[in-house]
C-alpha cells in the first residue's frame, strides 16, 4: 500500500472508529461486536505503525498519547465552577424551593431538572474548533489543574466534534462534567491493587480522583474512567432557553449525559422524582450519593444568580449512607489468584441496602492495625460504591473482653508455602510456585506469549486441565498425555494431538523467557533479560546473594529479594527441576558478534510516545543491537529517539546538534530487527 491509499485508509478507519464509540459508549447502542470493533482498531493501528508520519493526536490510537509528567500546571476556568448547598430531608427541600420563589416574587410551580448526583470528580472540557483542546478538574472552582493527557484516555469523551452528526458547533465552548468509575470497574480495580499489595479506594470517587491525578496517562487508561456531562461555561455564539436545552446540545454534539435525569414541573415533583433515584440507586452500575435539583429556566438561572461559592439555583439532595453493625464471628485468610493473601471478616449477616452481608474483606494488615479490629467485635460495615463490604470503624465501647487479635499466618493457607512480605508493600504473599490458589494464572502466565508461548494453552483450557485434576504445577504442562485429554470435553484426536505437539515444540526456551515465565514476584521482562546476561546459565542464578544481584543493572533492592526468596523456596527448585527433567533446554543468551549488531557503541535517548512501540521495548531493542540508553541527552548523545509528544528532550537536541530520528529511522538502522 501506497501512502496515499494508506492516508485515505487511516481517514476511514478514524471516522468509523470514532462513530462506534459514540455509539458504545455514548449511545450505550453498539452496531457492532466487540471482536469487529478489535479488527477496525488494530487495522489503524497497524497502519499508522506502517505510515508515522500519518499519526495524528486526535486518532483514536492516541487517546494515550501524553508522556508522564512531574506535576500538573494550573488552569484558571474562564466561569467559576460553583460547588452546591445541600438538603438533607424533605423539610430542606421545600426550603429550597421558597427561597427560590422569595428571591424572584414569583408563586406557583418553579419548572425544575432532577438529576442524579454522581460520585465522581467535577471536570471542565475546552473545545476550540471542535477539537478538545484543555481538559482541568475543578480545583478551587477557580483554578484546577491540567489533566488534559488523562481526559483525552475516557472514550466517552470526543476528542473531536463530528460536526455531520453535531449539525455544526461554535467555535469556542467550555462543557463540565462529572468523572467517576462504574461499580464493576471499581470492583475490578480494587481486586487488580489488592492483588498487586497497593493500597485499596475507599469508595468510586477517591478512585476517580486518584486516577485522574496520575502523572502517567497510561496508569490512567488502565482505569476504565467515564464521564457524565451535566452543563456549559462559556459558549461562544448560542443562547440557551433551559437547562434541558442545554442537556439535549450536549447529546447532539456527542456528549454522554446521565439517562436517568427528568424535567419536572414544580418541587413535588422533584422530591417524588429524588425519592425515585434514591430507590433505583441499587441497579445503577455508578455510584450515587444524593440527586440535584436545577431550575430549569436559563434566564431565572441568571437572575437567581450566585452566592460566594454556590449558586441560588440549585441544590444537592443527599442520600443517606449504607451501612449497619454488625459483630465479628472469625477473621480467615483467602489466597488470591496471584498470591496475596487477604484477610477477610466472617460476619454476623446483616441487610444492608436490601442486600444480606456476610462477609467483608479487612485488606492487609495494616489495615487491621489501624482500625484495631478483633474477632468478637461489633463493627460498622458500608457496601462501598453500593458493591464491596468493608468494615468502617469498630465500636470500642461494645468490645467484649474475650475479643482476640488477628495473627497473620506465616505459611499459606492454600499449600503451606512460606508468606512473605514484601518492604514497601502492605500485601503478605504466597511464593510457592504450585499453590492452588493461583495456579491457574501462573499457568496462563508460563503458556503465554513472552514465557513458552504454547499454541493451544489458553485460559480456557488452562481452567478445564485444571479443574480436570491434569495440572497441579507448571512442569505438569510437559506430562500431559494425549489419552488424558481426550476424556474431557470438546476434545478430539486431532486438537489433542495438536496441543501435544505445540508443547513437544517448545521445549527449548532463551533463559530469559524460561525466568519470566516462572512469574517471579517483581521480576518482569527487563529483569528476567538482566538477570539472563548477567549469569547465563540457570543454576548460576540460585546461590546468587542480594548484594551481588542488586549491583545488576535494573535490578533493584526488590527484585533482588523477590529472587533470592523464590530460589531458597526447595518446592520452586524441585518443579523447576521436573520442567528440565522432562526435557526443557534452557539456552543461555546468544552472545552477538560486533558485525551483527549495528547499534554497537551508539548512545541513544529515547522519548516521547512510540507508535509501535513501548519506550521499555525500544530500550531494549536498542541494547540488544549493541547499543546504550542514556536518560539525559547531552554532548556525548548520538541520537534521539523521538515519538509523539516528546517534550524538553527535543528541544535540548536541536540546540546540541544531536541526529533525531523516529521509529521509521530506527527500524531502518537495526534492519527490521
């Protein structure tokens, strides 16, 4: 292809794109699965990969597109944003509602919008041309901080405007929003830190306001963030009669705003219709915590006007939190699928928000420590984003004197391997490499593609050997006979004999892959190529001291303990030993001639956002070619890397006189290597 085809391509490609997630995550209407939507995107991707110089930042392939930054700069917003008073029972609304028509000597029904109150983060986009431009939380109402990198990562927000579907849009228009994370999203992430020893969100809206707050777009992509839009600042060239104008704009320029918000007549309505959200909150996926009552008219809006930090015209009404007491039968600890080990509250149940709880994780032990929680107490436990159970606080007058602390175990509960704790980690975890409790994701992480990379041994079949009582460790993957296989369902001759022989096939491995694949806590790709070069044969690796390993270059003080507790574990060694024993050759790393390696003696900075690839693959492509990574460009730098949004780095080239090339340039040096 052609750069022109390729450019007319990429055109198509973009504009579908960018239809189907309004329509998935807008419209909540999708056209088309997810798997076609996949193709359309790597489609794009492959191309843009293909042509670099045809990337533009509003391709959907960008939306994480900024490099991390040290700290955010400030943005002053052109209209304050104004925080809300709020009411608390019916009494404050009907308040509410006379203070209103006393302010305007009006009487009768005051036209009013209800809208659910979302627990998020409030957020102000800018759009000049019809292309976001600035994205900033709220801040102070005043001044918030430049977020525009993490905002551009949330699919539901338009990076630009189709103004066919628009019907056309002012050159110039501020929208506010509310950030937040749906309450599967927030399960799952909150599962995702457990299990990684980070510390867990209390509720969806510190976990919307820590996810945006991230100097690194890409941990903030990772969030599963979305936006509701509930109104306007400045916008150049309209004027808009009501709030629900306002609302039915934002949708025909592609905005998502919240299904659930009515126009109603007059302030019965409105109580009867916060009464309603307050009874459907438990079906909604996000997390509400009261509903706001907006005048509808724009113009009574006006001359209702602002107090000091909050407007005239609207109010929050809050729901009332969920939470109950309960007592404390027994704390036991639950193994994760990656090895932490969680202890959880047995609990007297209890009805909370018409749900029965019984049980509600305790975190780490930290936690408990904290909060000085004992079995036999009586707690106060809240369903966290309405979801998760969670033991708030311990009522300490109603501790009965036989409440015994909570030891955590030294061994795990699931295999008897030793627990360890990591320093800097909160987490206690399971080391050992055939603990039950995660080994089906060890055994997906060992047949994956930068480990053996085994056709055929995909989750799925991973899950049925195991439950099949085929696999009890990794080294069983090299033992499966095909007569065995062929018991369990959805298996035939054919694709028995196909996963045997995709096995048979990948029984030699580099070190490094083989270190990577025995999921070593810490020990990723980089450290596993480190830790290959450095020693080069496996069996050097096991007495290797944590002083002499920290001296590796990246490896650190804790991948260094990870290793040396992983190898001193006898039941790694022996399962290790049953992978070799059943002829699995390890190689040691291919020692290169000068010849064959093009980058030998060159110094390289790399920067910016790479279209196809990731900094730390380029790194390492870099010193696999002979070449060194340098993180500082100065005199003695051969050249730039440089990908999208590159930064200082580029600035500081130019005036140095340093060669910047891009990834065209790159592969072109290395050969396609």
């Amino acid at each position: 292809m052609n750069r022109t085809t390729a450019k007319k391509e990429i055109a198509r490609l973009k504009e579908l794109i960018v239809y189907h997630n309004h329509r998935y995550y807008v419209l909540d209407a999708p056209e088309i699965s997810d798997a076609q939507y996949d193709r359309l995107f790597k489609r794009l991707a492959d191309l843009e990969k293909a042509f670099p110089r045809l990337v533009t930042p509003d391709s959907p392939t960008q939306r994480v597109g900024a490099i991390s930054k040290d700290k955010f700069s400030t943005v002053t917003h052109s209209l304050q944003m104004l925080g809300l008073e709020n009411a608390f029972n019916a009494g404050d609304i009907s308040d509410f509602d006379a203070r209103v028509k006393r302010y305007l000597q009006m009487e009768g029904d005051i036209p009013y919008v209800v809208e659910p109150k979302i627990d998020g983060l409030a957020v102000e986009l800018v759009y000049e041309n019809g292309r976001l431009t600035v994205g900033s939380t709220r801040g102070d109402g005043i001044t918030g901080e430049d977020i525009t990198g993490n905002l551009r990562t949330i699919k539901s927000i338009p990076l630009v405007i189709d103004q066919a579907r628009a019907g056309g849009v002012p050159d110039y228009f501020e929208v506010r929003g509310e950030v937040y994370i749906g309450k599967s999203g927030f399960v799952k992430l909150n599962e995702q830190r457990e299990e990684n020893g980070e510390s867990l969100f209390a509720n969806p809206r510190n976990a919307a306001a820590g996810s945006l707050r991230q100097l690194d777009p890409k941990v903030t992509a990772k969030r599963q963030l979305e936006i509701f839009c509930y109104g306007t600042g400045i916008v150049k060239g309209i004027e808009f009669g009501t709030h629900e104008e306002v609302l039915n704009t934002l949708k025909k320029w592609g905005f998502c705003v919240n299904k659930e918000i009515l126009a109603v007549a007059g302030i019965n309505e409105a109580a009867a219709r916060c009464e309603c959200l307050s009874g459907i909150r438990e079906a909604l996926d996000y997390q509400i915590d009261g509903a706001v009552i907006k005048v509808n008219s724009i113009e009574l809006q006006r001359r209702l006007g602002t107090k000091t930090r909050a407007p005239r015209w609207a109010i929050a009404v809050k729901f009332e939190a969920q939470r109950e007491n309960t007592k404390i039968r027994d704390i036991v600890p639950s193994v994760g699928r990656l090895g932490a080990i969680t202890p959880v509250a047995e609990l007297a149940p209890v009805i909370i928000g018409g749900v029965e709880v019984k049980r509600a994780s305790l975190h780490n032990e930290d936690e408990i420590r904290k909060k000085d929680i004992r079995i036999g107490d009586t707690v106060v436990v809240e369903r966290a984003g309405d979801v998760i159970p969670y033991v708030v606080s311990v009522e300490l007058s109603l501790r009965p004197a036989d409440a015994k602390e909570y030891l955590f175990p030294k061994e795990c509960p699931a295999c008897g391997s030793e627990v360890i704790r990591h320093e800097g980690e909160s987490v206690y975890r399971c080391i050992g490499l055939s603990c039950p409790a995660q080994l089906k994701e060890r055994l997906r992480h060992f047949a994956g593609k930068a480990a053996f990379d085994i056709q055929g041994l995909g989750a799925k079949n991973v899950d049925q050997f195991v439950d099949a009582n085929l696999l009890h460790d990794l080294s069983d993957v090299f033992y499966l006979k095909q007569e065995d296989i062929l018991k369990l369902d959805r298996w035939a001759s054919t694709s028995a004999k196909n996963l045997i022989d995709a096995i048979a096939k990948k029984k030699e491995i580099p070190l490094h892959k083989f270190l990577f694949s025995l999921g070593i806590k810490n020990v990723g790709e980089f450290a596993s190529k480190m830790l290959a070069d450095r020693y080069k044969r496996l069996d050097k690796i096991y007495p290797a001291a944590k002083d002499e390993l920290k001296e590796i270059d990246g490896v650190g003080e804790t991948v260094a303990d990870s290793v040396v507790r992983f190898f001193a574990d006898e039941n790694n060694k022996r399962i290790i030993q049953r992978i070799l024993d059943a002829g699995v050759n390890v190689l040691p790393p291919e020692e290169k001639s000068p010849e064959k390696q093009p980058l030998a003696g060159l110094r390289f900075v790399v920067t910016g956002t790479l279209a196809g690839l990731s900094r730390s693959e380029a790194k390492d492509i870099i010193t696999r070619n002979g070449g060194k990574v340098v993180s500082a460009v100065s005199g003695s730098t051969d050249y730039l890397l440089a990908g999208a949004s590159p930064g200082s780095k580029l600035d500081k080239a130019n005036k140095l006189g340093i060669k910047i090339i891009d990834e065209e340039d790159f592969f072109s040096m290395i050969g396609g290597a």
